[in-house]
C-alpha cells in the first residue's frame, strides 16, 4: 500500500493550465510508474520537476498533508476533492480501515507516519486537491 501510494501521488503531478502543454514533472510515464521513498528523499526537485514552487514546511503542516492521504477511520474529505478518490492506494486504504476496528486502524497509521516523515518534501494536501498550483 505504502509503494501505491508513492506511484499514485506521482502520477497526480498536475499539467500545466493548458491541456498541449506538459506536465510540470521531467519523469516519463514508466519512470512515474518506479518511483520510491528516494524521489521524496531527495531535495533536488529540479531532477523531478521543471518548474515548482516550495516552502519549508512546518510540523503541522506534515500532519495535515498525512491526515489528508492517510485519513482516520470516520473521517471523510469534501465530495469535490480531486484526485483522491481516483488514486488505487486510497481506494484500499478506505476499504481497509473501513473493515477494521479503530485501534487497528491508529495502530496503522502510526507506522505511515514514521515512514511519512522520513521523506524530506512532499505536496501541500489541500483538503480539494493533492498538488495545489496557486
């Protein structure tokens, strides 16, 4: 699940606003399809992406991007969130978290977040989108 939702989040790099132009992200199709936890460890964005924009963020932001992929049993996103529900990973993890106690679920979570925090970058989850572009 943790390897899918790496894939899946990579795969939602947005394009830019016209739909001719490319993707903000310099990977092909196959190497979005391979990425791992050293893409989200790596802070030389400019291998990953042609443009961006970044910020320092800081503990609660981490929370609230991990809260947002990795949402606690009862707890939904807004019916106009993007990209979420088109993401495999996230379709599992409602499913499992949906047929398993809540402590379990903590329990799970908790393991995510000391691997989400190993990473060293990650999108600004808004509750509406993954990747946000203003």
């Amino acid at each position: 699940l943790w390897r899918q939702f790496l894939v899946d989040v990579t795969a939602k790099v947005p394009n830019r606003r016209s739909s001719f132009e490319s993707s903000y992200c310099v990977l092909s199709k196959v190497q979005r399809s391979r990425v791992n936890e050293d893409i989200y460890r790596n802070l030389n964005l400019r291998e990953y992406f042609n443009d961006c924009l970044y910020r320092t963020a800081t503990k609660a932001d981490w929370e609230s991007s991990f809260d947002k992929c990795w949402p606690q049993k009862g707890k939904y996103l807004p019916l106009n969130a993007q990209n979420y529900t088109q993401m495999k990973y996230y379709r599992s993890w409602g499913t499992l978290i949906g047929r398993s106690e809540a402590t379990l679920v903590e329990e799970m979570r908790q393991s995510l977040y000391k691997r989400f925090l190993k990473l060293k970058w990650f999108p600004n989850a808004q509750n509406d989108r993954l990747w946000p572009t203003k």
